[in-house]
C-alpha cells in the first residue's frame, strides 16, 4: 500500500512546485489545478494529486499518528511508550507546516477522550465461560494493522463453534447426524478498544438463555496484549433443518450440554 504525504507549497515554477514535508523540502510535479504558495497538498510519488484544508490536514496526520503508532507497537513497543513517541515525532511535522500543534493535540485529546469514556464498562464473566484464544493475522486488520470490526464476529463464531465441539457436538455431526443447522439471526455488539496485528486474544463464550429452538450467545474477547476488553457481543442462533424451511427443537442431550455453559446468577469474574 503507497500513501500520500500532505505538505504545503513554499514555491511554484510553472508545472512543478517546492513542498515543505515534515520540515523537508521536496520537488513535486503540480497535478492538479490552482495550486498556489501556502496551499496544503498531498504528494504521491513526486505529484501533487490533491490540495486540503487545513483540517484535512489534521485529519491524515492524526491517521498517519495511528498507524505510526501501530507500527511501533508491533515491534514490541509499549502501546503508551509508543504513543508518546509518535506524537512528539508528529508535533514537528505539524509545526513545520504552519500549524498550531495545539489544533492536533486537540484532534488525538478529543478521540482519546472519547474512546476512555467508552472503554471505562466492567464486564462480568461467569466462572462457566469457555475460554478460546486466538492471535490476529494480517489478514484480520485493516489498511492501519487494527482488527476490522467484522472479524470481531468470525472470533466469536468460531469460540462458540468449538464450545460445541467440546460439548461433543461438532457442527457437521449436527448436519450429517442430527440433520440440523443453527444459524444466526440477531447480532448485537460494540467494539469497546482496538486489537491490532499480532495481538493475543482470550475470547470467554457462554449461553445467556436457551429454549428448544434457540440459543442466545455471549462472548467477551478480552486482549491480552494490552490487558483491555476489545469487544462485548451478543447473537441469537436458532434451529433449523438443513434446507433452512422450518424451524426445529434443539435435540435434548445437546441442551443438557449447553447447561454446563449456561450463565450463572452470580458471575464474579470481571475483566
């Protein structure tokens, strides 16, 4: 993946213009109309392929600060460590470019702010949770190395599926001996703090309330790398046969199994 480098114009000379970047100034080819001494603009390998506002500005910084600090933090840097470093590396950068640097601490205070308040819920787990761990891949991270929201709900599927197979129920037992399904039909979830590439997860499953149709799931995928909750989610699943026409009970001795997992009065687990 290439990036963009915003800057601004010290210099144009015909098509081509001097653009200060980072506090370093590089001969850009002008690739878009209007540009003028003071312009804030993106160079993309030698071209200038956009001009910004100086909010925009801000905006890819602060995106540039996530990913910078990302970086650090999967070559082994405290998250906290590394934060402090790529601001202090980045409050030049804005400084150079006429900026007042208190503008982009505002920006990264006021996200942060944000995401502490929501981040502050303490979630009890009952003692009788399955416990499933997983470590994130490339594949399951975005373009800033941060888990995607949906792979969230692929960690969980996959927990609960292997609950049932420690239960002694796999799922293609329940559709090649008991000629069901139990897909999903509601999801409810929130993304409370960010896992990112090479993170250890601890995914904790339990039933929160079972009928003879239904299953209501919920898990808890904790980060272990940072020590904080990264998601809280719920899903309904219900029973079906396998052409998905009609709805059909839960086979007895597998709700006998599921009790094991069902959600205690007094989980006193809190993470």
């Amino acid at each position: 993946m290439c990036w963009g480098i915003p800057g601004r114009v010290v210099e144009v000379n015909g098509m081509y213009a001097k653009v200060s970047v980072g506090g370093t100034i590089v001969e850009a080819v002008v690739g878009v109309d209007g540009v003028c001494v003071g312009d804030y603009v993106i160079v993309h390998a030698g071209l200038i392929v956009g001009k910004l506002s100086e909010d925009e500005v801000l905006s890819n910084l602060t995106t540039l600060t996530e990913l910078q600090i990302s970086n650090y933090v999967s070559e082994g840097l405290d998250e906290s460590l590394a934060r402090e470093r790529v601001i202090e590396e980045f409050k030049s950068i804005v400084s150079s470019l006429g900026i007042d640097v208190s503008k982009y601490l505002s920006m990264l205070g006021s996200e942060k702010k944000d995401f502490e308040v929501v981040s502050e819920e303490v979630i009890k787990v009952p003692d009788n949770a399955y416990v499933y761990r997983v470590r994130t891949t490339l594949a399951d991270t975005d373009y800033l190395q941060v888990v995607h929201y949906i792979n969230y709900l692929r960690f969980c599927e996959k927990a609960w599926s292997e609950l049932l197979t420690s239960l002694g129920f796999s799922y293609s037992k329940l559709i090649h001996e008991y000629g069901i399904f139990i897909p999903t039909t509601e999801v409810n979830y929130k993304i409370l703090t960010p896992s990112r590439l090479d993170n250890d997860l601890e995914l904790y499953v339990w039933v929160e309330n079972i009928s003879n149709k239904s299953i209501k799931w919920r898990c808890v995928i904790k980060n272990i790398t940072t020590g904080k909750v990264s998601a809280d989610i719920t899903h309904t699943t219900v029973c079906t046969d396998t052409a998905l026409t009609q709805s059909l009970e839960i086979p007895k001795e597998l709700i006998e199994k599921l009790t094991k997992h069902l959600q205690n009065k007094t989980p006193n687990t809190k993470l």
